[in-house]
C-alpha cells in the first residue's frame, strides 16, 4: 500500500492506526474539501492534528479546487489558521509531500536538499 486519500477516519481503530504508522503509509488529506463535504463542520474540529499527533505520515493536499475551493496554497494557510501551525509542521509535511512524490529519486533528492536550505 503507497498512499490512502483522505485517510481521516482512521483514527476509529487504533489497530488501523498501528497499522499505518509501522508500515508508514501516507495519507493525503484535504482539509477544505472535508469541510465542504461535512466530514468536519469546522476546519479546527478537522483530525489533522491528530493524526500528526498519533505518528502518522500525512500530507497536506487539495481535492478538486475548482469544485471545493482552495487550492494548496489556501488549505496551507488555511491549517496555521485553524491550528496555529508553525514553520516545523509545514516542513515536516512538506517532506512527507516529497518523500512520497510520484517523481523520481533524483528529483526527490533535488526537492529535499532545496527544504533543507529553507
């Protein structure tokens, strides 16, 4: 298993949850559509910082702009504003954006020693 979109209600089972941290599985949430969809009625009632909390790799990712608003930028700024983020959280899922990029691993290294500089 590489990735699991949204991933969100994972956290009802704490044997799914084990599950994901060991094997590092990557969950790409997004925030404003899960807002828009009613799986959160507010963005600060969102699971996100939970499941940092609880070890697991996420990303930040955006889920048909056009459609539900907020493209990467918004659901970025969207999240230090509902949860007070600061710059080490938005780099550690910067990195795990990076890390599980369908790119190849030259590219992966290129992306990762630039956040380094940052």
């Amino acid at each position: 298993m590489q990735r699991i979109d949204h991933g969100v209600r994972c956290l009802e089972s704490d044997e799914v949850v084990k599950r994901l941290r060991s094997e590092q599985v990557v969950l790409t949430v997004c925030p404003l559509s899960n807002v828009s969809l009613k799986v959160v009625e507010e963005l600060r009632d969102h699971p996100l910082p939970k499941l940092l909390a609880e070890g697991l790799k996420v990303t930040i990712s955006s889920d048909d702009p056009a459609y539900f608003g907020g493209g990467m930028l918004t659901n970025h700024i969207a999240c230090a504003e509902a949860f007070g983020w600061d710059q080490t959280i938005f780099r550690q899922l910067t990195r795990n954006a990076i890390e599980e990029a369908f790119a190849t691993q030259e590219r992966r290294e290129e992306l990762l020693a630039r956040l380094a500089e940052v």
